[in-house]
C-alpha cells in the first residue's frame, strides 16, 4: 500500500483522467513521468505540474510503441525506482456501421489492451528486480471502465476491450501478491474530458476529471483490487451482471447510436 507515491508513471497524461492525476500528485517531493501523444498539451500539463514544485520528465509517444516505451520505462526507472504506474492511455471507439466494426475492434484491443501490456510489463519487470524481497513501494494500476463489466451494445470494441483490462488486472494482482507488486484495476463511469465533449449520447453521473482524480487517488493509497465510480454506476454495474439474459437482452440497445441493424440510420 502506497499512500503517498513519490515517483510517479502516468501514460495519456496529455488530458482527461491522466491529466488530472498528474497535477493531483504534483507536488515539491514528487517525481513525475508523463507521456502523451500531443507535444503540446503534454509540455502544458508538465509546465503545470513543474509549477507545483514537482520535477517532471515527459516522453511523447504512443503506447502501441513496445520498444520505445519499454525503453522509456525502464530509462525512467534507472532515474529514479518507479513506486506507483498507471495505465491510463485510451480510446473510446466505435462504429455505426457493420462495416466499421473490424477496424474498431482492432484499434480498441491494440491501444486499450496492448497499450496496457506495453506499460505493465515492463514495469512490473524492473519493480520485480528490486531487493529485498517480497519488494516494497511498488504498485501498478490500469484503466478499465465501468462499461467492462459487461458487453455493451453501444459500444462492443470499447466494453470488450475494457473486459479484458479488467480481468487481466485482477489476474495479475492475485499472480503478483507474494511478490509484493500491488496491482489496482480502475473502472471510472463517465468522465468530462475531450472524448466525452464530442460524444452526444446521454452521460449519466458525469463527474469531473478532477474528482475522478481524487478519488483513483484515495483508492490507491488503500490498496484497493477495484476502484470503480461514481457510487451510482457500482450499483448499476452489480446489477446487470447479475440480470437473467433475457432482461439484459431488452436492456442491452445502443440507445444515443445508430443501431447495426438499421441501414437507413
């Protein structure tokens, strides 16, 4: 358990969630590592988070990018011996037509489910060198989603490759225990950032990325296996996994989208 982290990995820390948890952790006893895709929005949160007294270095790059951030990580951990890495890096994609659906698929589970691979890896083998053993001060977590608790029909390649987030994080903090690698799986309901800016579909229980980041925080500093939130979405989340299929069936539409089976939408 990581109460208060002072070496810090975030990846798509250019906005959003991961954003928020930079300048959440910021601070004059903190060392960040953020990266992003963006040049731009990257330099801004970590001129912000330099403003806090922290000491930041940034790596602009893609998580689909295996070597450079395998490189990356560990030249990071070289630094300084990383204590907590989120998995933040993301993107929510869909498609409206049959035809989109391969490639929606595809890009999802390269970027929401290789991308994590990309980053856990490598840090938990850098973390699983230390000594002594059972290590000390090491702590994974990866970003899921509340819609991973089931396929949604909205969204299949987003909630399938959120599933698979999901359960890949709660395997790994079971396999990785006697090592003493903590491992937390976050699962954040809907959350005001540039993705959900463009999306038209109703957003129940939107929260702010800044409480978003409080509360991630707080879970992790309790060693938390699942940070799951707003309060309300755990209570829906529970209960359609345990629905009878036939009432998932009716529940389960993409409602705010265009239906597959619909040409003329």
């Amino acid at each position: 358990m990581l109460a208060n982290p002072k070496v810090i990995l975030i990846t798509g820390a250019s906005s959003g969630i991961g954003e928020a948890l930079a300048l959440h952790y910021a601070a004059h006893d903190v060392t960040l590592f953020i990266s992003g895709r963006d040049m731009r929005r990257l330099d801004a949160v970590a001129e912000a988070c330099r403003a806090t007294g922290a000491n930041v270095s940034t790596w602009v790059g893609d998580v689909t990018d295996a070597k450079g951030l395998r490189d990356w990580i560990r030249s990071c951990n070289d630094d300084q011996p990383l204590n907590l890495v989120i998995a933040n890096a993301g993107v929510a994609l869909g498609a409206s037509t049959v035809t989109g659906l391969h490639q929606a698929a595809v890009d999802s589970f390269h970027i929401n489910v290789n991308g994590v691979f990309n980053t856990v890896h490598p840090a938990i083998e850098v973390m699983s060198q230390r000594r002594p053993y059972p290590v000390r001060n090491a702590q994974v977590a990866v970003m899921s989603s509340v819609m991973g608790y089931a396929g949604m029909a909205r969204s299949p390649a987003y909630s399938s490759s959120k599933a698979a987030v999901k359960h890949y994080g709660q395997a790994l903090r079971g396999a990785l225990r006697g090592m003493g690698i903590a491992v937390s799986v976050i699962c954040p309901g809907y959350v005001a950032s540039a993705l959900t800016d463009r999306n038209t579909s109703p957003m129940p229980f939107l929260i702010s990325a800044e409480t978003a980041a409080r509360i991630i925080a707080k879970g992790l500093a309790r060693d938390k296996a699942l940070i799951t939130f707003p309060w309300q979405m755990v209570l829906l989340s529970r209960l359609v996994i345990n629905l009878p299929g036939i009432i998932v069936d009716r529940l389960n539409k993409p409602w705010g989208v265009p239906r597959l089976e619909d040409p003329t939408e």
